[in-house]
C-alpha cells in the first residue's frame, strides 16, 4: 500500500513539473494557508523543474518557497538551512 500511494506522488509530481512556472508559483500562494502541505507538493515541484531544465533563477524562487513552507510547518531548521543554500549558490 505504501509503494502504491509513493507511486502516485511521483506521478502527481511529474505531471506537476510540466506545467510553467508561474503557475507553480501561483498555486503555492494560493494554498500558502489553506492548504499548506499541497503548497509544499508545488514548491516541490517548482524546484525538480527549475533543477532539470537548469534554471537558476526559479530554482531559487523554489528554494525560497520551501523555506516558507519548513517555517509554517515549524521546521526552522530545515527553514534556515534552505535559506542559506539560495543565499550561498551563485546565481
């Protein structure tokens, strides 16, 4: 049962990586609050897209959204330590 429900996440994420950035970063906001354990799912994603296709630039925006997502969950150390990976990577 577990390697079927790890099976559909990666699904979910793959598909989730063909869609463009901006709308990546625009369900991240829109479910920052409602819904933030899905928000994390689309940060996820915004960073294995950014990674694959090498772009820095949103590979940093995602790094930042997963931050905001370790610090809502309470995880401040896993907050910072995303934090200073995006503050010490050139871009």
């Amino acid at each position: 049962m577990l390697c079927f429900f790890g099976s559909i996440i990666a699904q979910e994420s793959d598909s989730l990586i063909q869609k463009p950035y901006d709308t990546l970063k625009n369900q991240y906001k829109n479910l920052e609050y409602t819904n933030p354990k899905s928000a994390k799912i689309y940060a996820e994603a915004l960073f294995s897209k950014a990674k694959k296709e090498e772009n820095a630039l949103e590979e940093h925006s995602a790094l930042l959204l997963k931050a905001s997502s370790e610090s809502y969950f309470g995880n401040m150390d896993a907050s910072l330590k995303l934090s200073l990976i995006h503050i010490s990577e050139p871009t």
